[in-house]
C-alpha cells in the first residue's frame, strides 16, 4: 500500500518545496534591506527593526503561523489561504534571521573599503550597493543554506493551518497503512534529499561567486 | 541584476499559487484527514469515507460543488469561522458547546462510544479482552481519546469529574492512540464506535464495553449561512429516502 502511495508524497514534497522557496525568498527581499538597515540607518528606523527582530526571532514558527492565518484571516474583509499564510509567517521569520547574516557580513567588511569608496565620490548608497553588498553576499552564502535547511524543516508545520504538504501527507499514508515506522523513514528520506539538494546548490553559488585568491579556500569544498 | 529578476520571479509566482481565485462558487469541507469510516484521505491521496461519499451525492442532487479537503482536527472549528471552508461533514458530534460556535444541520447518524483494550488469551485459548470495562476506568489507568472530542468529554465529566482518578492522554487522532494501546503506553482507549471498528480490524485489540451516549453527528456551518444549511438538509432528507442511503451505510457502517 506504501508503494503505491509514493506519487502523493511526491505531491507533497512539490508543495513543501514551494513554500520554504517562497518564503526563504521572501525573508531575502526583505532581509538584504533590514540587514543593511541594521548597521546603516538612522536611529529611529534601528529601534523599529530592533523590535521587528525580537518579535520575529522570538515567538516560535507555529505561533507566527496561527497569528499569520487566524490573526490576518480573521480582520474583517480579509480572506488570507493557507499557503500565504505561511509564507508571510516563515518568510517575515526568515527576513529576521537573514537580516542577521547580512548585518554580520556586512561588518565583516575592512573598513577601508567603505573608506576608499567615499573617498573616490561614491554616496554611501552606491558604497553600499557597488563595494559593500557584493563581498558581503560572499560572506553570507555559507549562513544561507543554514537558513534554507531551518525554513525547509519548519515547513513541517504547515498543516496546522491547512497546507497539505509533505509532512502531512505522510501523516495520512502513515495512519492509512498502519506502518508508522517505515512511512516516517521513508519521509525522513525525502526531506534529507530536499535539505542536501537545496544546500548543495548553495554549495555551487558559494563556487561561482568565489574571488580567487581570496581569503581562505573560498569555494573550495571544506565540508 | 539576472539573480534579481529571476528571484521576483520565483516570489510572484509562488505567492501567486496561493492567492489564486477560483471563478466559480464552490463549497469547501473541511474533514479529518484520519477518521475512517466516515472520513479519511487514501492511499492514492483522496478523500473517501461515509461523509465524503454522502456529501459528494448532496452536491450533486442540489447542484452544487463541493471541495472536499482535510484539515487539523484542532483547528477545524476557527478555520470555518475565519471562512477557510465553508463546513465540516466529517462524524462530527452535535454538543450544546459547539452548538454555540457553529450551526449544525439536522442529525444524520448516531452512535455510541466504544472502550477498546488489548485482547489476549483466556484460560481456554481463546481470545478475550485483557481487561474489562470497568478495571479500564480504573484510578491511574491511562486511558487515552482523540483531542476534542466527546470521548475526551465524556471522560471528563463523567471519570474524571466523579473523582475517578484516570490519566487521560489526549491525542492527535484515534488511531495515534490505538498504536500506543498496541505497544503498551495505554491500557485503553475510548472512541466513537464506527472508528474504532474500523481501527482495531486485523489487531489485538477488541472493544470491550459501549458507553451509550446515543450521541447523533451532524454536518456543521457557519452560524447565519443559512443558505448553505437548508440545502445540505434538503439534501439529507433526499438521500435518506433513498436506496443510495442504505448501500452506503452497508458499505461504510456495518462491522463485517
């Protein structure tokens, strides 16, 4: 019965898919942008993002998600589904997370570069677009295919707002068959693939912006 | 700049799967995903049971289409009220609490509650239930039910609240709790009667005593769609009437 039941967990591991890409990608739209406002921007716009990050790092991914389809949902005239709302939830949590990486890349760095930047007429949006944002990506790309593997995993909750995803196919394949065990293992296998998958092209990004000759073993497989 | 387009891209247009439109009015059930005989998801990933296949003629006869989605049990209530789905047929009970959140059609079916335990060998060889109805509500036996339902109520009020001191575990669903009655974890487990039939089929386990709650199921709306309720009761009313009906109770609800 498992067997013949291996085309919906494929279903699953589609949508599964499509929410941690969406929501990852969210969290980068919105991450590059707050990261740099972490460490570039006037005070009162850092207090407000402080408090963005607090909130967004602190509450757990479930709470975020029913906040996100019963709190969003519920305001009057306002229909939110299933899938958005998790990819507002995990995408806005995602966004805190990355702005992270990207204000510690950023302060990674050398001062001169910004020093030189300015000093040859660039403003500080262009140092930051032309000089600081290219090697910070650098930096950050290990740190993102952390994120993608955290995002991947707290996709699992899903369900709990009506997405059908992986996980919750396997929950009905599992509870249909009887075989909780083996229909858990096999899942575990599916989303190691989606993981390693996913970070190995990290891995490849990581190989083709790589700046020879600088720092240590950029690009080149240390793990 | 081609990473950027490429990432909108992919943004717009997975947001976009989620925030499609459908063009026509469709009604939306929510059911749980893992309550055989009434509603389950199957091995090819569609939904089937009772309820599904009752709703599925209603529709038809009155002309509408129905979507037919599984939903987590715990939050298949507020995900009605926030307009998610549209209603539940899915061997839910009609209670004075729920009555209060959502508007319940007339009553369809009835059942009782059923106490399952593990079934070993008597003196004789024979297979008999390890323990009887009443050493299973025993104080500190674990008994374990389905989160929100009226096996958990039942125990509450009537168990727990005379002072019986039972452990009661509360699970995601049945049939979780059947599997932990299997290996040991439980020493019962309570359920409505149809389900557990269907979840002790082919294992060591028997019911070993009814609760007689007469408890009747009831499909559940909106309060104030009223509209979408006098059609799933006419559609009841109609369905009764006829030999449809009665194949599939022989098909779904008698233990074979």
């Amino acid at each position: 019965m498992i067997w013949k039941a291996i085309p919906t967990l494929f279903a699953g591991a589609g949508i599964s898919l499509a929410l941690v890409t969406s929501s990852v990608a969210v969290g980068m739209l919105l991450g590059v942008p707050i990261g740099v406002a972490h460490v570039y921007a006037a005070r009162p716009v850092r207090a407000a993002l402080w408090l963005f990050d607090r909130i967004f790092r602190g509450f757990p991914a479930i709470v975020l998600l029913f906040l996100a389809f019963f709190g969003i949902g519920g305001l009057p005239g306002i229909k939110i589904s299933p899938f958005a709302a998790v990819v507002i939830a995990l995408g806005l949590r995602s966004a805190a997370y990355q702005a992270q990486i990207y204000r510690g890349a950023l302060e990674m760095v050398e001062r001169g570069q910004v020093d030189a930047a300015r000093a040859i007429g660039l403003s500080m949006l262009g140092t930051i677009r032309h000089v600081l944002l290219p090697q910070a990506a650098r930096f950050s790309l290990p740190s993102l295919s952390n994120e993608y593997s955290v995002v991947l995993k707290d996709t699992a909750l899903a369900f709990t707002v009506g997405v059908v995803d992986l996980m919750s196919r396997a929950k009905f394949l599992a509870m249909r068959s009887r075989e909780l065990l083996t229909v858990y293992l096999l899942v575990a296998v599916f989303y190691f693939v989606l993981t390693h998958a996913g970070i190995a092209l990290f891995r490849l990004a990581e190989r083709r912006v790589a700046i020879p000759g600088m720092g240590q073993r950029q690009g080149r497989r240390t793990m | 700049m081609k990473y950027r387009t490429t990432l909108c891209l992919i943004v717009g247009v997975a947001l976009c799967l989620g925030f499609a439109v459908s063009a026509e009015k469709v009604y939306v059930d929510g059911i749980d995903a893992a309550f055989p005989p009434f509603s389950f998801i199957d091995e090819t990933g569609d939904p089937a049971g009772f309820d599904v296949d009752v709703l599925r003629w209603i529709a038809d006869e009155m002309g509408f289409e129905v979507e037919i989605v599984p939903i987590d049990w715990d939050a298949i209530i507020p995900t009605l009220l926030s307009e998610n789905i549209d209603l539940i047929a899915s061997g839910m009970t009609i209670t004075a609490a729920r009555q209060e959140r959502v508007a319940f059609t007339d009553a369809y079916w009835s059942i009782d509650l059923a106490v399952v335990v593990r079934q070993t060998e008597d003196a004789d060889s024979e297979p008999a239930p390890e323990l009887t109805l009443f050493e299973a509500i025993r104080p500190d036996r674990k008994v374990g039910v389905q989160r929100g339902t009226t096996s958990q109520d039942w125990l509450e009020e009537n168990v727990i609240g005379a002072g019986i001191g039972i452990e009661l575990m509360l699970y995601e669903n049945f049939l979780l709790a059947l599997e932990d009655l299997l290996i040991g974890r439980l020493d019962a487990a309570v359920m409505d009667g149809p389900t557990a039939q269907s979840g002790i089929a082919g294992r060591p386990l028997t019911v070993v005593g009814t609760i007689s709650t007469g408890e009747i199921y009831g499909y559940a709306v909106r309060k104030g769609d009223a509209d979408l309720l006098a059609l799933l009761n006419e559609g009841l009313r109609r369905i009764q009437a006829t030999d449809t009906w009665d194949e599939l109770v022989a098909k779904w609800l008698v233990a074979k």
